[in-house]
C-alpha cells in the first residue's frame, strides 16, 4: 500500500524511521518524566492513522506540528523553570494591584480577587465552558483548515508552534505564580507545588464532576502563569479566520476569545498582565512568523516541501 502524489510512500525505510521514532520517545519519556499512559495512547493513534490510509497518513503527519508542541510541553516536567530563574509571586501580585487594583469597601483587591468575591453560579459554568475551549476550538479550527487550504493550515499550525516556543522561553525567563497560588500558599515558595483547577473547581462541583480536576492534574509546570498562552491561543484563531474570510465564524471566535480573557482572569488562574502578555506574545508570534516566511529562503522551502507530503 503506498501513498500517492509527492506524500510519503509506506516503505520499509519508512516503517524504520516510524517505528525507531516510536520507541525512542517512549523511551525518552519513561526517561525523563516517568511512564504514563497518554504517552502510549499517542504513539497507538500516530501509528494506526500512519499505516491506515493515504489520507490518515497525511493528517497525522500534518497534525505532527501539534503533537511536538505537546511533547516540548510536556518535557517540561523535567526541567522545572523555577530551577534557573526566581519565581515572582509578591512582586508581580503587587504590580496587579497598583495597575489594576480595585477599590472594595476601602480595600484595594486585584481583579481576581473582586471577581473572586462577585462570582455567580452562572459565571462559573458559562467561564467553565469558555475554558474548555483553549484546545478544541485551535485544533478544531486547524482541522478545518487542513481540508480546506493546506498552506494555510501549516501557516496556522506553525504559528501555533512559535507563540507556544515563544511563550516556553518567558516562562523560563521570568516564573511567575498565578493569582490561585497566592490565594492558597501565600508568598512562600513551594517548588514541588502541583497544579490547581483555582476557579474552576466550582465548575466541577456544579456538575459534580472531575473534569477540570482531571486536566490541571497533568499541568507542566504551576509557575508558568506569564504569558498566558491561553489567552494566546485564540487571537491566532481570529487572526487566521479573518485572514481566511470565515464571515460568521469569526464572530463566534472573538466571543470565545474575550470569553477566555475573562474566564482567566475570573478562575484566578491569571492576572490581567498575563492576559495583555499573552495577547502580545501571539500578536509578535504571528508576525514574526509572517517576516521569516517572506525573509527566510529555506523556511519557505522547508514548508513547500511539508505541503507537498501532506497535500
């Protein structure tokens, strides 16, 4: 069975390289953050869809760009920020008050900690289910891209990719505890600290659920609040549907944009100068993309040469 087209033919060489690829990060990530089983969860998928069908080959090959922005992501378990740099709790939880601080009966309270006081039951679900869209919303958007336009799905895929490299090196830059670490521990630091849903607990306990729980449980690193890459996340989306022309979608993105600003904010998760971080590291992000597309010759090769395999 082989692929058509320029894509990769299944071969023995190719069988190597997927199988060698295979082991080695099983290997690597027994290795480095212990055995778990969404590891081998991913390497099954990537395999089946690999040797299923020409079409499932050149999805999860195109998909490929994702699933290395989740495995750097996940490797730093290993190598925890707070190990290189001093973690900021006091001193950017006082930067928040003195910009944004808000006066509540004669007490100035960061945003987070007013909304904190002010929530509602219909806030917390209709937050929660903002929250829930970090994800879904830029893979489902990028899936819709992959079988409508290739070239502009790896634009989109590799953007993701650099706002999230970008957003890696400030974290290990600059370590910063979100609002729900200071709420819980004070202005002591925990190192070995594990993640918190923080607002979002009241989501769960609403529905009497896990699901928030189940998520932050597998967090990388608690002291990666700046940028808030979830705030990142969708103005890549907003920026690639308007560039693509998607009328009444984009209207449903900025919602949901705005929508997870506030939910970060709201679920004490991040501060609003994580939120403003987040949106300029997408916005350098997406051009610093669009300058070595045009500027960089082997940049522009290497991604012709990327659609030629999965078109």
């Amino acid at each position: 069975m082989g692929a058509i087209d320029n894509s990769i033919k299944i071969n023995f060489k190719s069988v190597i390289i997927v199988s060698l690829l295979s082991v080695a990060y099983l290997l690597l990530s027994s290795f480095l953050i212990g055995y778990k089983s969404d590891q081998l969860t991913l390497v099954f998928l990537f395999n089946i869809m690999f040797y299923l069908s020409a079409p499932t080959r050149k999805f999860i090959l195109g998909f490929s760009i994702f699933i290395f922005y989740w495995v750097i992501f996940d490797y730093m378990k290993a190598i925890p920020n707070y190990n290189y740099n001093t973690v900021h709790i006091a001193d950017l939880y006082h930067l928040e008050k003195h910009i944004f601080g808000i006066n509540l009966n004669g007490k100035l309270v960061t945003p987070n900690e007013y909304l904190r006081i002010k929530g509602t039951t219909f806030l917390n679900v209709v937050t929660g289910l903002f929250y829930l869209c970090w994800i879904p919303v830029p893979l489902s958007f990028a899936a819709y891209l992959f079988f409508k336009n290739r070239r502009q799905f790896l634009y989109f895929a590799f953007t993701f990719l650099l706002v999230n490299l970008l957003g890696f090196v400030i974290y290990y830059l600059y370590p910063a505890a979100p609002p729900w670490y200071i709420q819980t521990y004070g202005f002591t630091f925990h190192p070995l600290t594990l993640g918190s849903t923080g607002g979002l607990s009241k989501f769960d306990a609403y529905f009497h659920i896990n699901l928030f729980k189940s998520i932050y449980s597998k967090g990388s690193n608690v002291f990666a609040a700046m940028p808030s890459l979830h705030s990142a996340y969708p103005v890549i989306v907003v920026y690639y549907g308007f560039k693509n022309r998607l009328k009444w979608a984009n209207a449903c993105f900025i919602i949901v944009m705005l929508g997870i600003w506030f939910t970060a904010i709201y679920a004490s998760h991040h501060y609003v100068l994580d939120v403003i971080s987040g949106i300029l590291t997408a916005t350098i992000g997406i051009n610093l993309f669009n300058f070595l597309v045009k500027r960089v010759g082997f940049i522009k090769r290497f991604i012709d040469k990327y659609e030629a395999i999965i078109q």
